[in-house]
C-alpha cells in the first residue's frame, strides 16, 4: 500500500499543483522580502 501512496504523491497533476503553489509562494516573497532576492 505504501508504494500506492508514493505514486500518488508523483503523479503529474500533484507535480503540477505543487509546482504552481512553488510559484506562487516566490511571488509572495518576492512582495514581502524585494530586497532579499535582489541581494540573492
């Protein structure tokens, strides 16, 4: 049942959705902290 589970989590559609959610926390940070990533 564990390997199950795993493809679950790998599945294209989960990438996809983590993806965007990655994305979008940059841009939140990039609101709160501008500085940080233009020292980066």
């Amino acid at each position: 049942m564990s390997s199950v589970a795993s493809d679950e989590l790998l599945s294209p559609c989960d990438l996809l959705h983590h993806d965007e959610l990655l994305s979008a926390t940059f841009r939140l940070f990039d609101l709160v902290f501008p500085e940080f990533f233009e020292e980066v």
